[in-house]
C-alpha cells in the first residue's frame, strides 16, 4: 500500500512547497519557542508532531515527506555522520550521497532553519535527527550559496564572496 500524509497540516504543507523552498525536520530538543537559545523566526510556520517520546521518528516523517514530495536534496549539520549515523545512511539511501550537503551547527543551521518555510518537530530524540529537506523537481540542482545566502543582489554578493574565500557551505 502506498503510504501517505494523513496529517493535514503537513500534507497541505508538502503540497505547498516550490522548487527551492525547505523544510527544517527537527528532533524534539529543538528548541522553538521564544525563550530558546535561538528562537524561530516568527515567520517560518511550526507543526509539532511529536506525540511521546521517540514518536514520530525522524525517519517517519522525512520518509513520508519525500515519498509524498518533490525532495532534491537535504542539509544536515557536520557531524551527523559521526553521531548519528543511522539516520544519515537513511537519508543517504533515499536522496544519494551527492544530494546531502552539510553545515556547521552552531550558529550557520539555526541561522539556515530561520530561512525554512516551516519547521516539522517530531518525537525522535536522538542526537542530531534533524535536517534541512530542500524542495526541487527534474532540474538543476539549486547551488548551496544559493540557498545559503538567498538569490537576492546582497546574497549574491556574500556567495561570491564566500566561495572566493573558500567557504563555500557545499562538501
């Protein structure tokens, strides 16, 4: 049987997402609410899904999401291979190794989640089961400096900038 979203809200949100928009699939640690150490940006929209703890898993809902969506690629933080390797084979397996891209924690990833159209918290706790899934369909890969720095003239300018420096966010 083919699965599909049966939450509306997330179902409405996968069915929203453009080529180039992301979402930030949090573990429950994440901290979002106003007091965090790095509160959400208003303006990303939050669903929480988490029900107890360890359910939804990560890998429930990035699975569920990219069976249901157009997913090109994830961003994930630096060291989720060595510290969670389960869930980084995971998403190796259904986006390819080419199509994960990785960035420093602290603070480039939650400087990156306030850039997501939404953030999708789950139940999952462990270390580091999160990441950054980036809507795309049948075309060019849409560069890292772009969704780094954004497509407007002083996001252009700081991605040029970077990869002249050699910090370019891609592997």
């Amino acid at each position: 049987m083919k699965r599909r979203i049966l939450n509306e809200r997330l179902a409405a949100l996968v069915a929203s997402l453009r080529h180039g928009e992301m979402l930030f699939i949090a573990d429950a640690g994440s901290g979002t609410s106003p007091k965090a150490l790095h509160p959400l940006d208003p303006s990303v929209a939050y669903l929480d899904l988490g029900a107890v703890t360890g359910s939804p898993s990560f890998q429930d809902i990035a699975g569920a999401i990219i069976d249901a969506g157009d997913i090109e690629g994830a961003i994930v933080v630096d060291v989720m291979p060595e510290v969670n390797p389960r869930d980084f084979s995971f998403l190796v397996e259904r986006l390819g190794r080419e199509n994960i891209h990785f960035m420093n924690y602290i603070p480039d990833y939650y400087e990156m989640r306030d850039r997501c159209k939404a953030v999708v918290q789950t139940g999952d706790y462990a270390v580091h089961a999160q990441a950054i899934l980036i809507a795309g369909y049948p075309s060019d890969d849409i560069p890292m400096a772009w969704l780094e720095h954004g497509i407007t003239r002083a996001g252009l300018e700081r991605a040029a900038e970077a990869s002249e420096a050699g910090e370019c966010g891609d592997d």
